[in-house]
C-alpha cells in the first residue's frame, strides 16, 4: 500500500492524440523509498504517462504534486521538463534522448552546469562518475562519442545520466531491456540501496520475474485506463496478466525445425574495428532453410557489425558471402532485399520506419517498385491503403490511423508494423535483431510465433538476442558471440553459455 504522504501525486492525467485516449483520468500515488511497477501492454498508455510526468506532454487534463524534503506540496507546471528536473525527477527514457556527437561524459553532464560558468570541473565529474559505475556496476567509456556506442552502451548511458543528477523520484521506462541478466541484477542492487535512502522509483517494465524481485506494488494500465493496483507481495502472476489483457495467457512452445538447404553462408568474413566499435573476426556461418539460428552475447561484441553486414549497411574486409548460391564480396540494401533477406533492425526508430512518414508509406517502402504500388512513377494510394489496413488488422498494429505519422506509434506497435513489412514479402533469410526487445508479453510471444511460422514456412533465420532466454526459447541452433568471435555450441545449459558469452571456456 502507498504510504501516508506521497512524495508525488498523480490525478486525472488524460491525453488525446486525435481519436484515441491515450491516457484517461489517471491517478497515482508514489510512497518515500517506495519501487512502483508500473504494468500494461505496449500501447497501454505507460509511457504517455510517464511523459506527462516529466513535462515532456502537456496532458488535456490533470496535475501532478510533488512533496519536497520539507514536507511541502507543489503542482508541477505542466509540459515543462525543466520543473521536473527541479523537482529532481529523473526519467530513463525506453528511446535514447543521447546527442550522437557528443562524448559520454558530455551527455551525462549536459544541462547539470550553469551556461556561463567559464569553466568546467571535469576532474571533479570525472571522479564522481567513475565511483557511480562502480557502485552500480554499469560501465560507459567516458570519453567515446554516444555514436560509437552499441545500443546496450547507450542505455547504460542514460541510467548514468539519471543517477547522476541525485534524483529523488526516478522513472525508469524498461531499463533493462538491453542488459544482460548479471547487468540488471547490478543495476537493481544499486537502485535497491537508494531506496533505501529513500529514493522513490516507477518502474515500467514487461518482464514479470523483474517486477516481482523489484518492486513493492502494481499498478497495471489497459487501454488508457487504470485497471487495478496490488502488492507485489504474494501477487498471483496469472492475476496481473488478466488485469493487464482481460484474459489468460499461454507462451508458444518451441517445436523444432526440419532444416533443409543452405540459403545463407559467411565465409570467413572479417571486419575491422573502428570508432569504438567491435569488428568480426574470421566469422563462419551456414543458415539452413526452415531453422533458426540463435546467436548470443553481451551488447557490444560485434553483434552489429554482423547485423550491418547482413543488412547491406557495411561491406566486410575480407571473406565472402552466399546467398542462395550466388558468392558476393559485399551486400548493399538493395541487393539484400533483392535476394530475399528480410531484416528487421535493432533500433526500430532510427532504421526501421520513416518517422516523417505515415502507417501506410512506411508499410511499402521496401516495394516502392512493384506495380502495385506504383504506377508510371505515380504512388497509387488506394492500394497503399488498402494493403496498411490489410496488415495492421492481420498484425495488430494500433494506432492513430494508417495516415497518422509512425512517430506517433508505440516502440510495440512500430515492431509490429516492421514485422508485417518484413514477412508479407515472404523473404528466404529474415535477419532478426533483438526482434522482442521492449515488447510486453504478448507483443513478445506474437512475434516469436511469427518467426517460428516463416522457419515451418522454409524460411532461414538469423536471431540475434541479448536475451538468453529468448534464444533457447527459440533457436534451433546457439552460436555465441564473444569479441568479434562467433563459436557454436551445443549446449542449452545457461551457466555453460553464459561463460562463452564472457569469454571463458564452457
């Protein structure tokens, strides 16, 4: 139960974008040294919340208290970031709000120091960084551009950016999504200790085991509503799935598959090291029709080299690869597609959609050329149309519309919008890369259904997961990936590929 005089006070908060209720007169409550998780499908209105919160969304209704160290109440002004800032409320956003071309200790220390201080104490930032990643244990080279970084890197960024302006009210919106386990048990360590402090911490998160060993109590949302709230205490996970979908809820069982010919092989592929980033070292893979091909690993060891060079982004150095039988020296976009790879990227925001774009555009920019989509240069936007609501029925893709800019999506519902792209196409390799990351349970389970359906349909698929689980839930094969090095294994033991992950023999 929240206790007597909450530090922060959430009431009526609603917002409209268009059509839909996004968030319907919410009320919260938020206790001194209190973790509240915060529950509900991806589109439930969480992060909506959370940005009316932080000042990020001016709500249409509503206001959010906050109590101070003196005991006194303030209404926060709403839709301004910098009175929660002041207010120290710190968010640790789902997307990075990162500058590219920044280092990693300008980012953290970016909007800490007055703008006209002539000069900047960057020893004594330095020194108090560098004893905040010990304690927590999430370490960010300081010095590196946020452009060099993975996308795990990056998120352990923004937690540092968080911790570091000695927050009172911290929101974290899935933070763990890209950590290894050992990397979330650090950081939930460091967090527990500020709680008891007296930190207080939202926690929005798709990952049940997580909020059971984190937090004190639920509140789940349902389509822009408020459905209930419990103690995590004793909390019955089948009683938080109803109140979060209205019904029960079984995860796919993994069948295995029936491989047939090779449709994609790396032949010693080799790609140097650059800007902080891990290269390939004498890769070799053979992907087989009708399997899937799990590959584990830490964020960061190379992972996305091998992702770009299966996308067409990143011409390797040396090696080869085939694609149905035909060697090539290199991949371009073009051609992946053209050769049936269907590739569905880690950041879904920066290289999956075209933001500017709607629903229905970004659902056929990789067909732009086929006669149903076009005519003597001409977009037919009928047909356009009619195949975005097709797809957004057939993958539940929820939103404002199919002409409403994809912006305006969900991170789940943008997935689901790549998947559709993605395996309406009907491609012989599907590159999958960190395909659940950030999805709750259903969302999650859809999309490995999915999968699973285009392996039985002949399809070859390449999943690269930072989620050990997901990979034996999935694969038919497990590869590791450990410092631009890849090395298959046949076992399915966790500790044993946990070590390969760090390096050590199994």
């Amino acid at each position: 139960m929240t206790k007597a005089s909450p530090v922060l006070s959430l009431s009526g908060m609603t917002k409209r974008f268009g059509p839909v209720l996004a968030a319907d007169h919410i009320d919260l409550d938020l206790g001194r040294g209190e973790v509240l998780a915060l529950l509900g499908e991806n589109g439930a209105g969480k992060t909506t919340l959370m940005n009316m919160l932080f000042g990020q969304y001016m709500p249409d209704a509503g206001e959010v208290r906050v109590r101070d160290e003196t005991g006194r109440e303030h209404v926060l002004p709403p839709g301004q970031p910098q009175a929660a800032i002041g207010a120290r409320i710190g968010m640790v956003h789902q997307h990075f709000t990162l500058a590219e071309n920044l280092s990693v200790i300008d980012n953290i220390l970016l909007g800490t120091e007055p703008l006209l201080r002539l000069r900047r104490d960057r020893r004594a930032a330095r020194a108090r960084l560098e004893a905040l990643m010990a304690d927590s244990g999430l370490e960010a080279p300081l010095d590196s551009k946020v452009r060099a970084l993975s996308v795990g890197e990056r998120q352990r960024v923004e937690i540092l950016k968080a911790l570091y302006r000695d927050v009172r009210i911290l929101v974290l919106d899935e933070p763990t999504a890209v950590l290894t386990p050992q990397e979330a048990d650090g950081l939930f360590a460091a967090i527990r200790a500020m709680v008891a402090r007296g930190l207080s911490v939202i926690f929005i998160s798709h990952k049940l085991h997580e909020v059971r060993a984190f937090s004190d109590r639920i509140a789940v949302l349902r389509h822009g509503r408020k459905t209930g709230e419990m103690p995590t205490a004793g909390a019955d996970t089948a009683a938080i799935i109803r109140m979060m979908i209205g019904e029960e809820h079984e995860s796919p069982a993994r069948v295995p598959g029936t491989p047939g010919e090779s449709v994609l092989r790396l032949d010693g592929v080799s790609v140097r090291a650059g800007r902080g980033t891990r290269g390939l070292d004498d890769i070799h893979l053979d992907l087989r029709r009708g399997e899937i091909v799990g590959i584990a690993g830490v964020s960061g060891n190379g992972q996305s080299a091998l992702a770009r060079v299966l996308s067409g982004l990143m011409a390797p150095d040396g090696g080869a690869i085939e694609v149905g039988g035909e060697r090539l020296a290199a991949l371009s976009p073009r051609a992946a597609l053209s050769h049936g790879i269907g590739r569905i990227p880690e950041d879904r925001h920066h290289d999956g959609i075209v933001a500017a774009l709607d629903v229905a555009e970004n659902l056929v920019l990789e067909r732009l050329g086929d006669a149903d989509v076009q005519r003597a240069g001409f977009l037919r936007r009928g047909a356009i149309a009619g195949n975005a609501r097709r797809l957004c029925e057939a993958y539940d893709v929820r939103g404002p519309g199919i002409h409403a800019r994809s912006s305006l999506l969900s991170g789940g519902n943008i997935q689901k919008l790549i998947l559709a792209r993605v395996l309406e196409a009907h491609p012989n390799v599907i590159l999958a890369n960190q395909p659940t990351r950030g999805l709750d349970f259903r969302a999650a389970a859809e999309v490995s259904r999915r999968l699973i359906a285009a392996r039985d349909r002949g399809a070859g698929v390449v999943l690269i997961s930072e989620d050990l689980d997901e990979v034996l839930a999935l694969a038919d094969r497990v590869l590791v990936m450990h410092s631009g090095e890849l090395v298959e294994t046949e076992s399915r033991d966790r500790a044993s590929i946990g070590r390969l992950m760090a390096g050590q023999a199994a």
